[in-house]
C-alpha cells in the first residue's frame, strides 16, 4: 500500500541560519532542524513532486516498486517465510531524522559513499563533503543510527512516514565484487581467519597445512561450492557481502519508496539528494575506480564454475533477479 501523501504549505519565510566552518565556507548541513520541518518531505516529493524533471523519474520507481511487489506475492511462500519483523532485522537500515529518510545499506552497492552521504546529513555541520570522511570512519556502527535502535512504536512511526531507499546490483556482479574483496587482498585477514580457513576445510581435497591455517588463497570455485553447500546456512546466516539483498533490507516486509541501482548510481543517487531538498549543495561522490568488478571480469570467474553449481547458486539469489529486474546472466549454463 502506497503511504498517504499530505500536500503541506511551503513556508513562506526561508531559513537562512548557516554555519560558517573553520575554513570559513558556509556549511549547509548546519542548518538548524527547525528548517526542515516546514518544508515537504522526502516522501511527499516523491509521490506528488512540485517539479517536472522530478515527476518523469518518479515513473521509473514507480515500475521499479511494482516489480518487487509483484515478485514478492508471486513468490509469497518463499519470500514471505517469516511475517513479523525483530529489531536485529533492521540493524541495516540507517536513519536520517533531520530530512525524514531511511536508507538501507547493502554492502558491495556503494554503500561506503552512501553511508558518508548520510554522515554529512546527519552531522548538524560536522561534515561537509562526503570524501573527506575516511572510509574505515564511515564504517564505524556509533557515527550512523540504524532503525534496530528504535522502540517499536518509534520503529513503525518511522516506517510509515520516512522514505525509504536501498541501492542493488546484478547480484553476480555483487557477489564477484565481494569475493575479490575479501578474498584475494591480502590485507582481509580477518577475512581469511574467519571464512577463508572454513571454506578451504570443507571444500578442498589434500590442503595443505599452511592453507588450514591462513586461508588466504580461497579459489572462487570454493567460495561458491561453500555458498551453496546447505550445511553453510544451516550454520549461520551468510556474511553481509554476499547475503542476498533480500535478507538484508526485507522488501517483502517493508515497502521501499525508491529502489536505485549500481548501473545508476550517480542519477538516482542525486534523486534522493534532490528529494531530500539538498541537491543544490551535495552531490552523490563520483570517481572511476579502475579496479571495479565488471559484467566482463563475473563472465571469466563463471567460466570455470559448473553448470550444476551454476544452478544452485542463481537458485540462492533468484529473489533478488526477480525483485530487481536483472536477468539471468548469458554466460550461465544452467541445468
């Protein structure tokens, strides 16, 4: 069910409280929360826009939101296993309460710039350009307040009345990301402590001590004979940067107003900006990373994957390609 939109009278005075920084630029983001209130929401602006360039976007999520609702009742028995919500389900989802947004992070989908956009939100003048966070920084649980932190009537309150906003990926594209990520920098020690020494104990033949010990030379092949061996769910739920975004964020259970994606990310990231009345004075960071996995670099990785595996792995995330309107990949020979 679409939330109700209110139409609300624009105030008539502007608030112009600014903070000077000690740079002596004039900060934004400082604005006192008194100036936000008499303005339209988020969610008012997205689904009775004042702007026509807003209003054509607007159509582009609303298909993008009628396929997940779609995909989720054709897929109600699986999608819909648990009815009820607990507050450790929502612990990805970051609030924003001076401009009236959630958004929920997905790992491998942008989300170290977009949870430093929300630090420069958030941050009352702390902060005013997203790059100048550091990226470990961004990560730190206590800089951002996720829904989980709410009461329950506090939780629903905001459900209701935020909007709400995820980012998503062609999920093999994600999950290759994740994999180079984690698994092939030698720095992810952590990593290959905590996962990479499990996968080579149960998927590899003869390893060698050293293997057992470090786990640092994970082949993909083993990340995925891992990923689908029902032994590894059955244990523990799977690490945030290859759980589907369909475990993550729960879009059969919350209904997301604006779904933007990674081959999209800079226009529908400004979107929200532009939504969240700050578009004149923050832009979503943009940089080309030369070492960003490619439709081209998950064809090679599957190539050496077999069609067996191949099946059992899209059968993992089928959710998240039907929710989000990828197709199955041309390189996939499945069975």
């Amino acid at each position: 069910m679409k939330p109700a939109v209110l139409e609300v009278m624009r105030m008539n005075r502007v608030c112009r409280m600014v903070l000077v920084t000690s740079v002596g630029h004039r900060n934004p983001f400082g604005m006192d929360i008194c100036c936000r209130k008499g303005s339209r929401s988020p969610l008012q602006e997205l689904y009775n826009p004042t702007q026509v360039s807003l209003s054509n976007t607007a159509i582009l999520h609303q298909i993008r939101r009628d396929q997940v609702t779609d995909t989720c009742r054709a897929n109600s028995v699986s999608s819909r296993k648990r009815r009820v919500l607990t507050p450790n389900d929502l612990k990805h989802l970051v609030v924003d309460e001076d401009h009236e947004m959630i958004y929920c992070y997905v790992p491998k989908v942008a989300c170290t710039n977009w949870k430093r956009v929300m630090m420069v939100l958030t941050g009352r003048g702390k902060y005013s350009d997203p790059m100048e966070i550091p990226a470990n920084e961004a990560h730190v649980s206590s800089n951002l307040k996720t829904l989980n932190q709410y009461s329950i009537p506090e939780i629903n309150h905001r459900l209701k009345n935020y909007m709400k906003f995820l980012f998503v990926r062609e999920p093999f594209e994600r999950l290759v990301s994740a994999y180079r990520n984690k698994f092939t920098q030698k720095y992810n020690t952590s990593f290959h402590k905590r996962y990479g020494t499990k996968i080579v104990r149960r998927q590899r033949k003869n390893a060698t001590q050293e293997a057992l010990r470090k786990g640092d030379d994970v082949k993909f092949e083993e990340f995925v004979a891992y990923l689908i061996d029902p032994h590894t769910q059955r244990e523990e739920p799977f690490n945030e940067h290859w759980q589907t975004v369909y475990s993550l964020c729960h879009p059969c259970h919350i209904h997301y107003d604006l779904i933007g994606k990674y081959e999209t990310l800079e226009e529908d990231s400004n979107y929200v900006l532009q939504l969240a009345g700050v578009g004149n004075y923050l832009r979503f960071p943009t940089y080309a990373k030369s070492t960003r996995t490619t439709d081209e670099m998950t064809t090679e990785f599957f190539q050496n994957i077999s069609s067996l595996h191949q099946t059992q792995l899209y059968e993992v995330y089928k959710l998240d390609f039907l929710m989000f309107n990828y197709s199955v990949p041309s390189y996939l020979k499945l069975e």
